[in-house]
C-alpha cells in the first residue's frame, strides 16, 4: 500500500476504535455527545507518524541497503520493541504511544496481502528480489483502489469533523497540539 491508503484506513480504525470506546465505556458515565468525537482521543501527528513507521525503517532505511521493502520494520519482534520503546519514551502521555502503536499495527494487517518477514530475524526468510519496477508496481489496479479507498476514508472523516463542529482552523490546532488534551 501506499501513503493516502495507510493514513487514510488507520485515521478510520482509530475513529471506529474511539467510538466502541466511547459507547462501551464511557457512554455510561453520560458523558456529553462532544466528548464521543473519535480521533481527538488519539494524538494526530504520532497516529500519522505510526501508520508510515514500517515503510519509514523500511523502504527508506532498509531498502537501499537489502533491496527489499519489506524487511525488519514489519516483523513482529520488531514491533513489540517500537512497543515498549513508545511506552516508555511517551509514559505518561497515553494518547502518543498509543496513537504511535495502533498506526504500526495498522500499517503491518493492511500490508498482510503480500510478503511480510512476520518473525525475522528469528526465522529465516527467503527474499524474492523486485521481478517488477516500481513504474509496472504502480500499474497494478490493486494500487489504485486501495489508494481510492484510503482517499473516501480521509474525505469521509473529514465531512464527519466538520458536521461536528470542527473548522478548518480548530482542527489544525487540534493537529499540532501532538497530544490530545482530553486525557492529561
């Protein structure tokens, strides 16, 4: 997958995630309708930062070096290090590393239909090298509607915020304040 298909399906799960949370938990505290709004449970920024960490470690710092894309930044043991490193840099601001834990998690389950390395390096793995350039991979018409349905999920969100009450504005306060401020 690529960028808008990773941001856009993470941003939705944490907005469904926030809601069963709202519904489940909260709801019977009778807390306000204001405070069910999704994604303002989880910082923005680290989410964001969360749901590309795979390809960051990846295709940025691993590719060049191995040829895969795939290649530490999405096993397992290597997500539950990025676990508790987020845990313990972020501690006591809980809407960071879980922002930053639930957009890595993402990003490894939507990238589940090609090759993962799940427990590398604790088992070895037989990498295929690229049988097709990245122009042909951009080709392919699963490309297209994934990055289409990560599309409708981010202008979907975005008609839900501002059906809420958020403006332009607000939202990107909200944005940039890296933490949300309804749990500290």
């Amino acid at each position: 997958m690529f960028l808008i298909a990773h941001i856009g399906y993470t941003l939705l799960t944490a907005e469904i995630i926030a809601h069963l949370y709202y519904w489940l938990l909260l709801k019977k505290k009778n807390l306000e309708p204001t405070d069910s709004w999704g994604i303002v449970h989880f910082a923005f920024i680290p989410l964001i930062i969360g749901a590309l960490g795979p390809d960051i470690i990846d295709k940025l710092i691993s590719e060049p070096i191995t040829g895969y894309g795939r290649y530490i930044g999405h096993s397992i043991p290597f997500a539950i290090l990025m676990f508790i490193l987020f845990i313990v840099v972020f501690r006591k601001k809980p809407t960071v590393y879980s922002a930053l834990i639930l957009g890595w998690i993402m990003h490894i389950i939507l990238d589940t239909a090609g090759f993962i390395p799940w427990f590398f390096p604790f088992v070895n793995y037989t990498f295929q090298p690229k049988t097709q350039t990245y122009f042909q991979f951009l080709l392919q018409p699963y490309v297209y509607y994934n990055e289409i349905g990560g599309f409708l999920s981010l202008v979907f969100l975005s008609i839900l915020y501002f059906r809420r009450g958020f403006t332009p504005k607000s939202f990107i306060q909200h944005v940039f304040t890296f933490t949300s401020k309804r749990f500290e």
